[in-house]
C-alpha cells in the first residue's frame, strides 16, 4: 500500500508517541506493586505521547488547528484543518497493565474527516484510513464483517462506571443488545472498538458520552472498511449529541432499531 504524505506525517507522530507509550507501559507494569500506584506516572506518559504528537505535526503541517484531550483547543493560522488527538485512548487498561490502549489521530479538512491513524503499540498495530482511499491494518486492507444476523454478532460497547456517564440510560438500551447478540465485549479504547468494527472482528458498537478525539479515526476507518457510523438516532450529529452506533450496514441498522425502540419507550 502507498502511503500518502499526510498519512506519512501521521504514522510518524503516531509511532514516535506509540514507542514512548510502550517504554512507559513496561514501567507501569512494575509500579503496581508500589505503594504509590503508577497513577502520576501514566498521567506524565499521556501528556508526554501527546506533546511528541503535537511537535510531529506541526513541525510537518505549521499552523493547522488542535483539538487535543489534554491541551484543548490550539486554534491555528489555517482553521480549514483541524487535528483531533487523544494521545491515549485506553487509559484505565495502560494504568492497570492491561495491553489494550491506543493513539488516535484523525485530520479533518474543511470539517471533514479526510485521514485517520489508530496505533496500538502494545500489539503492533497500526490502522489507518483515508477517505476515498480505504482503510488498512498493517497494510492489510480492512473490510467490516460479513455477517448479517444480530445473533451471530459481538457488539463492542463502552460499560459507564464510577463518576461518568449515564448509568440509567445505559442500563436501559443494554438488555436489548444482550438478549439478541452472541456476546457483548468492553475493550476500553473506544478507538480500538471502532477499528475492530473496521477489522470485522467486532459486527457492531455502542456507546454514549464519548468525546470527538474518542471516535474522530475510528469514524473515518470504519467507513472506509465499508462500515457505517452515525449517532444513536441514526443521523450524523455524533460529535454533538455524544452518541455513537457503528457497524456493517445490516448491524447497524438492527443496532438502531434495537436501542430506538428501547428509546422511544421510556
Ligand atoms: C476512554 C476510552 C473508553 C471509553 C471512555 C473513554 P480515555 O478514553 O475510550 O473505552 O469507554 O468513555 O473516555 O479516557 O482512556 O482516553
Ligand atoms: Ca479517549
Ligand atoms: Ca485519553
């Protein structure tokens, strides 16, 4: 697969931020053990991966605008493109020494998504999409998954926990899911979820209250592998309304019917 330069640009920032992440996952996995925890630590490792992926790219793109998870809004001279960084999406499996985290960069252009990179050093993947262009694991081409029947599908989702999210509203479009799928699965990197669906690994995911770097890549590649993705009332506000459904076309929609009906009758 030949890359183009902007996905260049990307994969650098993503695999320069991607070695200092796993340097400092190996760290974690030893400060469990102490007294202290690896709690300040990981939040220096997520700072750390995100200030190296700010440098790359605007070192290579000067003057686009940020939408970053620890630093904000960096409004640039050109506001026609944005980057949306979360440098370490999977924070609480990195502090707990699970495997399962990631970097997502995602560029939109004039509003829209047009590239997208998902890296998960620990695995040694990296995915990345852009538009027109389809989306790859590893320079392997991504096609979403084949099947068309909730029974035979796992559903990625994202389980509210203690002090985020709508605990009620979760609980009330779960059982729904669980009752028709074959299996329900919680990664805890939203943006691996979406690049799963992308894989055909997962058939389809859910999740509320997720934030634009959560989900901007992830969007793009699933897309590309031939996925749709739209907000939990089937139409494009995802950003706004905070809602995510992602799959093949026949989950997907069987997703939304399943959580609209659970809506429309509360
Ligand atoms: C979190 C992960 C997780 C999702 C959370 C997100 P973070 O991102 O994507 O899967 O369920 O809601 O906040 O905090 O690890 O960057
Ligand atoms: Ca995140
Ligand atoms: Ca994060």
């Amino acid at each position: 697969m030949a890359r183009s330069a902007i996905i260049n640009v990307m994969v650098q920032a993503a695999m320069k931020a991607g070695r200092s992440l796993a340097r400092d996952f190996g760290e974690v996995q030893n400060l469990q053990v102490s007294l202290k925890g690896p709690g300040d630590y990981v939040s220096q490792a997520d700072h750390k991966a995100e200030k190296t992926i700010f440098e790359e790219l605007s070192r290579a793109r000067p003057g686009y605008s940020f939408l970053m998870e620890e630093g904000g809004v960096i409004e640039g001279t050109d506001n026609q493109h944005r980057w949306l960084v979360d440098p370490l999406d999977g924070t609480t499996n990195f502090l707990h020494g699970i495997p399962i985290f990631s970097i997502s960069i995602a560029l939109e252009r004039q509003g829209q998504l047009v590239a997208a990179v998902i890296h998960n050093p620990a695995m040694d993947e990296l995915y990345v999409a852009e538009r027109g262009s389809g989306a790859f694991l590893n320079d392997r081409r991504l096609r979403v998954s084949g099947r068309r029947k909730m029974e035979d599908s796992v559903i990625g989702t994202g389980v509210p926990h203690l002090g985020r999210g709508n605990h009620h509203d979760y609980l009330r479009d779960l059982p729904a899911i669980m009752a028709n799928s074959a299996g329900i699965r919680r990664l805890g990197s939203a943006a691996l979820d979406l690049a799963y669906v992308a894989a055909g690994r997962f058939d389809g995911f859910w999740e509320a209250g997720l934030s634009p770097w959560d989900v901007a890549a992830g969007m793009l590649i699933v897309r590309e592998a031939g996925g749709f993705v739209t907000d939990a009332d089937g139409g494009y506000e995802i950003f706004d309304k905070q809602t995510i459904v992602a799959g093949n076309e026949e989950i997907h929609r069987a997703l939304l019917k399943l959580l609209g009906a659970k809506r429309t009758r509360v």
